[in-house]
C-alpha cells in the first residue's frame, strides 16, 4: 500500500532540504528551467524567501510522514497561473508528484492553470495528464541547464 502524502504551507527552513533536491544533475536537466544561480544557496533561499510573502504565490510543502519530499507552488507568470512542481528523485515512479498535485488542486482555486514542462520530461508530462491538465501548445525558452533552447509543452486546467 502507497504511503499517503501531505502538504503543508512551506515555511522558509524548508528551503534547505528543498535547495538539495533541485541539485541533482538528472533532475536538473529535466526541469531544463532553473535559475541561472541553481547552485548559489544563498540566492536560492532569499529568492524563495521572498516568494513565501507574496500574496499570489502558493507554497507548499510535500511530506511523506514527517519527511520533506519535494514542494509545489502557484505562481502568476506573464499574468498566467502557473503551476510547478519537485519531488525529489528517490521518489519518483512512485506516484507522489501526481498526488501532490491532485491534493494541490484541491486547495488552489485558480482557473485557468497552466503547467509547462521540457519536451522530453515524459514523466511531468504523465502527472499533468492524469491531474485533467490538457496540452494545448508549445513554445521556446532558453534553458540555463541545458544552456540552449529547447522546446516546452504547454499544459492547461480550467
């Protein structure tokens, strides 16, 4: 039987653990859109501190037990509700990031959300589907991992 996850509000000691997982080489590429500073934690933690005051922005927390297992948020973008994710990689296949997003939309009431994801990230792609998200286009955007640009899909709930 599937452990059951929760989430909670994140709170800015959070960033620590989650600051680790955005660090993995494979997950990083996947993500293809990271900061250009990913790895300078300092710039991490006060960017993303920043976040957890910003009324149109949504932070929370993926716990598995007590464990922090990777965050998920709503965020406007270009005037679009945006929508992200990360578990981190010793989690994945396990169904949690679907979970978490369900259970997030359970809480976020904004429509229309869109997710976008790299062309080749098929797992992302598999957990927007199975939330009802639909893709609906694609576009272009440099990512700072891959240090060129790449293709992204362009997901959407209403």
């Amino acid at each position: 039987m599937k452990s059951k996850i929760q989430l909670r509000k994140t709170v800015l000691i959070d960033f620590e653990t989650l600051f680790e997982f955005q660090l993995d080489d494979e997950a990083k590429y996947l993500a293809a859109f990271n900061s250009a500073d990913h790895s300078d934690k300092k710039a991490y933690i006060k960017k993303y501190k920043g976040l957890l005051t910003d009324p149109t922005v949504n932070n929370h927390t993926v716990l598995l037990g007590n464990q922090i297992i990777g965050s998920i948020s709503k965020f406007v973008m270009f005037g679009d509700n945006e929508i992200t994710y990360w578990i981190d990689k010793k989690h994945w296949g396990q169904g949690f990031a679907t979970n978490a997003l369900q259970l997030f939309l359970s809480i976020e009431f904004s429509r229309h959300l869109f997710g976008r994801v790299a062309f080749d990230n098929y797992g992302s792609q598999k957990v927007l589907e199975r939330c009802g998200f639909i893709k609906i286009g694609s576009d272009k955007g440099f990512s700072n991992t891959r240090q060129s640009e790449i293709e992204e899909y362009i997901y959407k709930i209403s």
